[in-house]
C-alpha cells in the first residue's frame, strides 16, 4: 500500500494494527518528509516541536514488525529482504512499514542487477523440539479427558487433515477460535463447535470439565478462554510456531508448525486414546448441539427477528449452492453469533476479522475474499453501524465486476453496545440512535436499500425472515452486488452458549444498577487463574 505523508499514512494505522493482530503480511510504503527539509513544512506535514527526526511515521513502530525510514536509495538493498523476511516468516508474520520520504523516492540510483531476480520463498514448517515434544506428550498422556482448542494457526498451517487425524486417533473433542473456525467439518462427531465467550453449549460444558487442553496455533485471547476462567483446571499444552504465543498461561510449551507438531506428537503418543466415557460425553454433546442449531436458528414467524435469525435465513439460503458459502464479518454482535451458529464444512468458509474487530472492515473484507475465491458465493454480513463507517466499497466491487451478497442487519444503531452498557449497570445513552443527542428532528430514519442504489448496487429492504429468503434468491442469482437489509431487535441474542466475559465494573458509584453489576464481577473473577 502507498501513500502520501498526512492522512494517506495515518489513515493505515487502522489496518497496521489489524494486521498486526491477525500475524498477516501486508507491506505498507507510506510517504514521508523531505530528508532535505528544505521545503518544510510541507502540505500534511505533522512537525514534532521537540525532535526534528519524527514524523507522523513513527506512529507505526508499535504496530509493525518491521519498520524502517529510507533515506538513500542504497537502504533498500537491506530492508526489502529483511522486509519480505517477516512477510513470509511464520512465527514474525505481521506488517511491515519502510517509510518512503518525498524526495527519495524520485532519486535515482545503479542497482545491481541481481537484485531483482526473483527469490525463491519456501514455507518453513519447523518441526518440534525433541524434548519440548516428549514433555507435550507426558502432559496429554497424563490426562484422561482431554481437548483441542484450534485456532487460527490450524489453518494458517494447513493442519486441518492433521487435526481430523489426531482427533480421531486418539478420541479427542475439538474446539475452535474465531481464527481456527473451519478447522474441523461442523458434522465431524468430535467437533464440539466455538468455544469461549462465543461458544457453543457442547464446547464449553467440556471446557469446564477438560482435564488437559491441547491448544492449536491459538494467541490465547480473552475471549477463547472465558478471561481465563474457562478451563483454569485444566493443565495447557501448546502447540505454536511463535514461542511468544506458546509460553502464555504457564502451559507445556511446544514449538513447531502446527501439522508437523500435531503428526510428531500423534506418533509420540502412539497407541494413547482418551477415556471411553469422556469420547461419548463429547460425541454427545456435539450431537446434541447440531440437533438443536435448527431449533435456535430456525424461527421464521417473529416480528423482528435477532442476529441468530437472520444468521439461519443466510446459512439456509445456501442449501442449493453446489459449495458452501463465505461469510464475512468483523464486529458487533454478529461476529460472536456467527461463531456460534456458522456451519462450514471446509477451511476457508469462515471470514470474521475477530482479532482487531474492526469496524469497517466488512464490505473491503469481503471484495479482498472474493478477489481470492472468484468462484465462491461471498456474504458479507455486516450491522447499519459498520455499514455507515464504510460502504463506499460497494462502488468499487461493482468497478472490478467482484459481486457480493450484502445483508445489512439494522437495530437502529449500535446494540452490542448498548447491551454491555447495561449489564455493567450503566443508563443506556448514545448508543442506539433513540437514545442519542437529538437536534429537533429526531433520529434520522436511514433507507438502506436507497443508498446502496446511489451507489450502483441492486438492493431491497425487507421486513420479515421470509421476505430475507426470498430476497437472497434473488441476490443469489443476480451477478452484480445486491445489498438486502432487514431491520433487527438490538435487545435479544440467541442464549444459548457463551461464557463470561470480563469488563471492569466501577468499584464506587451512586447507582444500584452498576453496584449489583459490581458484586456480579467480584463473584466471576473468583473464577480466574492468576
């Protein structure tokens, strides 16, 4: 990505960031100052009254993995390797930014002519340290009911034949991240669905009881181990090619790729199975969720319907498709119902931008997911609040030809919000737009299906589940983007699964609400391991 040195940059903070988080490889050649600062200051320039050296650049040192200022053309013969080093390292993945001041990037220089052949990239897959890897095993061996968190690392890695192996050599349920979502078919009997603040029933029961918990290429996020409150009985085995990620919450650390290390400790274990009772347990549960997925999904009847619902209107409008569908989403309340109740049967049906939740990120997220599976039906999922901090991508994805299906859920402002407002016990305000600062007129009444027009899109509004059905049919065999929106409750999710989730509470205050939300709190953190 290019820029100039003022909003240009800053404006790609945002997506360092979410790079950042996510281990993904964007390189970002933002422009900066004039090395001469003879012209200074320039358009757009922000000048550091105590240091003349900084710019607006520097803003990206703590959401780069690398970062770099090239002040002679020469530089580059060092930062560009180092540069597609970190891109296409595993463990380092991330961003990198080499800031690219004004006047050096007119400036000639005689590059050796070896320096543009093509290298050659190889995946590295490290293999596992030998004793890290009999320690990985002393842990699992020890353990009687055992289970797999996967995260985003299992696919990252092309594990996923791995794990199934693994799963099934050794009696194992499975569980999945955000990231790692896809990492297991959703019909497997050992695949007990998301897990976490987001999970499913059949996840977190067995979480609670797990004795061992074999983590895949997970970051170990708050909301994949309940604020650690999930699993705090369980030993932790794992299994990361960053030994950043591997060393959290004490576990037995086990460096390696995540298919190398999960085919070295399956033959490390050899004949090893988790107990009988536990394997029925978890093929139990798992079964019993997918049962009721219909059930919660399925309510068609209502007169505004919750996230859930729409959710299994867009999964059911895909029964016909000869391959499954990608969803894409990236916050809000949607991503944790998406977790929940999403069924895909392969790696990359599942697109949710859950580490940075960025708002924003929906609709440019999805034209990148088509650019990368042109021959896939691509959803994006997305809430009216995200939908008005970036819609005007609809207008590119029509410009390239890249079609989407659009489904905008409308609660009339932001509900995920609200409703965690409230349950830390505060008064509901400037959230959902009824609540906000009002001029005389009130809240502005928004025709979403109007403005997507503007923009070239093919879209309707509708006001039911069956109206939704039948309106991505339509959108379905359109072949130019269509955006359906269907207004939404902001106050009612689907209730089953989930764990808690820790927001700090006020410890004084005036209000009973937030004082009895406070004893809640106090009550959850005793569940915590330090």
């Amino acid at each position: 990505v290019t820029t100039s040195i003022g909003p240009g940059a800053t404006n790609l903070l945002t997506a360092a960031a979410l790079a950042h988080v996510n281990r993904l490889p964007v390189l970002l050649l933002p422009g900066d100052v004039f090395v001469s600062r003879t012209p200074d200051p320039v358009l757009q320039q922000v000048e550091a009254f105590h240091d003349g050296g900084i710019s607006a650049n520097d803003c990206f040192r703590p959401v780069s993995r690398y970062f770099d200022r090239i002040v002679h053309p020469e530089q580059l013969l060092t930062a560009l390797p180092r540069a597609l080093h970190v891109l296409t390292d595993a463990a380092l993945c991330g961003p990198v930014t080499l800031a690219m001041p004004q006047d050096v990037q007119t400036m000639a220089y005689d590059w050796p002519e070896a320096f543009f052949a093509p290298p050659v990239v190889r995946f590295a897959a490290p293999p596992p340290i030998d004793e890290e890897l009999a320690d990985a095993a002393a842990a699992l061996r020890r353990s009687r009911r055992p289970m797999i968190v996967a995260g985003g690392g299992t696919l990252y890695g092309l594990a996923t034949d791995a794990l199934r192996r693994f799963a099934e050599t050794h009696g194992v349920p499975v569980a999945e991240t955000q990231g790692g979502k896809g990492s297991l078919a959703w019909d497997h009997p050992l695949q007990a669905g998301a897990i976490g603040v987001t999970g499913s029933p059949a996840a977190n029961a067995l979480a609670r009881e797990a004795d061992c918990v074999l983590a895949v290429g997970t970051r170990l996020q708050d909301f994949t181990t309940g604020s650690h409150a999930l699993f705090p009985q369980a030993s932790l085995v794992s299994l990361n090619v960053n030994g950043f990620d591997a060393l959290k919450w004490h576990g037995t650390m086990l460096r390696a790729d995540a298919r190398r290390g999960l085919e070295a400790l399956s033959a490390a274990l050899g004949g090893w199975r988790s107990d009988d009772a536990w394997r029925v347990r978890a093929t139990d549960e798992a079964a019993r969720w997918r049962a009721d997925l219909a059930r919660v999904t399925g309510v068609r009847d209502v007169a505004l319907p919750c996230d859930g619902e729409v959710i299994g209107a867009v999964q059911r409008s895909a029964a016909d498709s000869p391959r499954d569908d990608i969803v894409v989403c990236a916050a809000g309340t949607l991503p944790g119902e998406l977790h929940k109740l999403w069924r895909t049967s392969a790696p990359g049906g599942y697109h949710v931008e859950y580490g940075y939740s960025c708002m924003g990120y929906e609709i440019p997220g999805g034209i990148g997911v088509k650019m990368a599976r042109p021959d896939r039906e691509v959803v994006v999922t997305v809430g009216d609040g995200s939908y008005l901090m970036m819609n005007s991508e609809i207008s590119t994805s029509l410009m390239l030809g890249l079609k989407l299906t659009i489904v905008v859920l409308d609660n009339r402002g932001f509900g995920c919000i609200n409703r965690l407002q409230q349950a830390c016990g505060g008064a509901p305000f400037n959230n959902l737009l009824a609540d906000c600062v009002q001029g005389p007129d009130g809240p502005p009444a928004i025709d979403f299906a109007a403005h997507a027009r503007s923009l070239g899109a093919n879209a309707e509004n509708v006001r039911s589940i069956p109206e939704l059905e039948a309106a991505l049919a339509r959108a379905r065999a359109a072949k130019r983007t269509t955006v359906v929106c269907i207004e939404t409750d902001p106050a009612r999710t689907i209730e089953e699964g989930g764990w808690w989730w820790e927001v700090a509470v006020p410890e004084v205050s005036n209000r009973p609400e937030v004082r009895d939300a406070r004893t809640r709190y106090d009550e959850d953190r005793r569940k915590q391991q330090p």
